[in-house]
C-alpha cells in the first residue's frame, strides 16, 4: 500500500487494521508512520527510486492512494511526477509481482483529453494503468474529500464548510458530484479489496457512497 499518510489512506490503513480477515498490510511511505498495528509492516524508502527498491514486494492485493496538488507539490511538472509516474510505477510492480488486483484513488472527472492539467493527468494515470496486464483494476473517482488533512487547502476548507448546503441541492445527475467523507471512500476501498472479480471497474462518487452506505456492522468496517 501507498498514499498511506493521505486523508484517504490513512483512514483505509486504520480500517485494514482492524478487519480479520487481513493478515498482513505491507507499507511503503517516505517517512516512518509511527504507531500502527502489529500486522503493519511499514517500509520506508525513497519513492523516486521505487523501480530498483520495491522490487521484492508480493501481495495479492496493491492499493494506491498517493495524490497531492500542484500548489502543495509546487509545480506542475512535481505534481505529475506524484500522481502519474509513482503511481505507474507501483502498478508496474505490481504487475510483474503477479498481483491479483490493484486499486487506486483517482479523481472526479478524469481524463487524457482534458483540458484541465489536473484533470488530465489523472486520467493519463488511469489509461495507462488499465493498459497493464492485472487480473482486477479498480478506479476510485472520489468528489470532493471531507475531512481533517495535515496540511491547510484554504479552497478545500471553504468547499468543506459549504458542503452540506450544495449537497442537498445535489440531486439526480447531479449526485455524485456530492463530497463525500474521505472515511466513506476508504470503508467502500477496503470492501473492495475483500472481493475478487476480475475485470477492470471505476467507481464514481454516488458509487463509492452506496459501497459505504451498504457496510453492515457485522462485516467490520463501521
């Protein structure tokens, strides 16, 4: 797993946890993650040379939850280098790992031939990635996040603070573009990684909800 200090990652970590029927986590982060639970092993390493250091991973299950801005990464070409090249990257180890699935967060309204940089480069990620030869590919297109980052997005803030307004005028459509709780999306991502259906699936927001929304008590994920 990647992208495990994020808003989203760090609340699907807690959940993978947490749930029995995972045995064991393997993280990969540029900073060492402090208190996890036993069965999280956390390897620190330098994400430019995943390539040559990542290597030797096994898993059945790859998930990918590394994402950032441009202002916070400071440029265009670092934000690409973020959300593209280290997210392909991981996939392509992933691939000759002979890994059953992969799973990733992306973003709503990817695609390679926006004209919106961010938009674009998500869905550069996204078309690349289903060219490579893994069983099950699953795309998570979440809306707007909600919840508390570590770093301050004075837009997202405000966004946030409106959110429950706009939502209710969120209807047919309109609905997934909802903001969603970044806990929902990572409950609907660790539902999903306990299934196996081969193929490749992009979930959009309304979607990602109702995974959510469906969780049972007794599965282990509230």
């Amino acid at each position: 797993m990647t992208g495990a200090t994020g808003l989203v990652g760090n609340e699907l970590l807690l959940l993978l946890g947490s749930i029995e029927h995972v045995g064991h986590v393997t993280v990969l982060t540029r900073r060492p993650l402090g208190r996890f639970p036993a069965k999280i092993e956390n390897i620190v390493l330098d994400f430019d040379k995943l390539a040559t250091s990542a290597t030797s991973l096994k898993a059945h299950t790859f998930i990918c939850c590394l994402g950032t801005t441009i202002k916070v990464a400071g440029s265009q070409e670092a934000f690409r280098k973020v959300d593209y090249d280290y997210v392909i990257e991981f996939a392509k180890i992933a691939e000759k790992a002979q890994a059953q699935k992969f799973m990733v967060v992306s973003a709503m309204g990817a695609n390679a031939e926006s004209s919106v940089f961010y938009n674009r480069v998500k869905g550069e990620m996204e078309r690349d990635l289903r060219k490579l030869k893994i069983p099950q590919i699953e795309i998570f297109r979440p809306s707007l996040l909600l919840g508390d980052r570590k770093e301050h997005r004075t837009g997202e803030v405000l966004a946030q603070k409106f959110s429950p307004v706009m939502n209710a005028l969120m209807i047919g459509p309109l609905k997934k573009y909802k903001a969603i709780a970044a806990k929902d999306v990572a409950k609907a991502m660790a539902l999903a990684a306990l299934n196996f259906n081969q193929g490749q699936f992009i979930y959009e927001s309304d979607e990602i909800q109702r995974m959510s929304d469906s969780i049972k008590s007794d599965v282990g994920l509230e």
